[in-house]
C-alpha cells in the first residue's frame, strides 16, 4: 500500500504518535509527512523501502524513531540536523556496513539507545566495543548496555512502582492476619466469660435448690412433730375419759 497522508490528518498538528508499518514509500518519500507533526514524539516506518533519509521533515519534538527492516545504508547526519532529540533509534535489517556510516550519530547528544541487529555490520570484529567507543553518548547497543545488562522495559518499570506503592500500603496498614488474630482472642475472651457466667448461674440455681430442699425437708419434720403431739394430745384425753367412764358404771 503507497502512504499518502492526506491534508485531513495533516492538520492534526497535536499528533504525538504515528505508525506506518508496513506501508510503501514513493520514492524514498512519505507524502503529506511534513514539518506540521510540531508535536510528533514517537514515528515507527518498519518495513516501508525507504532507501534514505533525505526527504524525512524537521520533528523537533521526535525522541523514539524506527526505521527497521528498510533498505537505509547512509545519510544518518540528517538525522541530527531534523530529530536533535532522539533518545531512541532503531536501523536494525538495513543495509548499514561499517563504522564510517554510524559515526554520524556522534551528532545525537541525546541518544541513550541505539539498535543494529541484523545489519552487516553487527560482523565486524570487536563492534559491540567500537559502537560504544564510537558513540559515548549511548547506553544501550542492541537491547544491552556494555556490561550486558538488559535495556529495562518503561512498561515494566511502571507495573514494578505499582508493586512498590501497593507494598508500602500493606505495610501501612500492617501485616495480614494481624488484627484477625486479635479479634480471635476477643471472641475467645467473650466465649470463656460467657461460660463463667452459665457456671455461675448453674451453681447458684443449684444452691438455691438445696436450700429449698431443706426448707421442705424442715417443713416435714414440723408437720410430722405436730401429728405426733395432736395424737399424744387424743391418747391422754382418752385415758382421762377411761376413769371417769369406769366411775360412771360403778355409779349405775
């Protein structure tokens, strides 16, 4: 597909982002792609035959430019002419063969990474160490710096300060299962205290029932002793009456 960026886009003047992957440039030019992008900070053209960068316009703003897999094999002082703030450029699988190419880039005083995989001249002896002595500004070369450490990801940093933040919060608010155990020892403190209470209560309902027990038992004994004292009481009125009963007859 030819890129041909019509006027309706080009008016967007507040685009910071722009991929064209894929696509087909007309003789080494992107139409319509002009100095209006003010405000451009990402451009990816992968894969798209550019063979130059002669017709690229002034993006003052640009710092991450791809330009992988074309057919690019000089001309980068344009680069530092048209993009002064690239911090990030990606050439790997063009067509750039030695070092003499590269050093244009000397020019880009903020360029921290720069990208050559799968170019020619990624087999010239030494060229982790001569890219670097070359370009003293840069920190990566091909996704590691010069003690092979990876290049970190900004995607990956962002989600590493979450963790960070969301760690700080637990330990704000203390560590798991801490007031979960406090709570356990408030229930278990609830639970013997109410269990004291129903010993409580079963032993003073058991005292009151022996006492009541007695009572009764009392109450038996001061029926029975006047049952007994009622009948000793019929026993002498009887023998009273026997004596006066005999006299009576002797009488008669």
């Amino acid at each position: 597909m030819l890129i041909k960026l019509t006027s309706d886009l080009i008016s967007y003047s507040k685009v910071t982002e722009l991929v064209l992957d894929n696509c087909r440039s007309s003789n080494g030019e992107i139409e319509g792609l002009n100095d209006s992008f003010k405000e451009l900070e990402f451009l990816s053209m992968a894969n798209v035959e550019l063979t130059s960068l002669a017709k690229l316009p002034t993006l003052s703003k640009l710092r991450k430019l791809e330009l992988s897999d074309n057919i690019i094999s000089g001309g980068l002082e344009v680069l530092a002419e048209r993009c002064p703030n690239l911090t990030y450029l990606n050439l790997s699988g063009n067509k750039i063969k030695d070092l003499g190419t590269v050093e244009a880039l000397q020019n880009l005083k903020n360029l921290k990474s720069l990208d050559l995989f799968n170019c020619e001249i990624t087999n010239l002896e030494d060229y982790r160490d001569s890219i670097f002595e070359l370009l003293q500004q840069i920190t990566y070369l091909d996704g590691f710096d010069q003690e092979d450490n990876e290049a970190p990801d900004s995607e990956d940093d962002d989600d590493e300060g979450d963790e960070d933040d969301d760690d700080e919060d637990e330990d704000e608010a203390g560590p798991p299962g801490e007031y979960e155990e406090e709570d356990d020892e408030d229930d278990g403190g609830s639970d013997l205290g109410e269990g004291e209470e129903e010993e409580e209560v079963g032993l003073s309902y058991l005292m009151k029932e022996e006492i009541q027990d007695e009572d009764d038992d009392d109450d038996y004994v001061e029926e029975g002793g006047d049952e007994e004292e009622e009948a000793e009481g019929i026993r002498g009125e009887k023998r009273k009456r026997d004596p006066e009963d005999e006299g009576e007859e002797e009488d008669d």
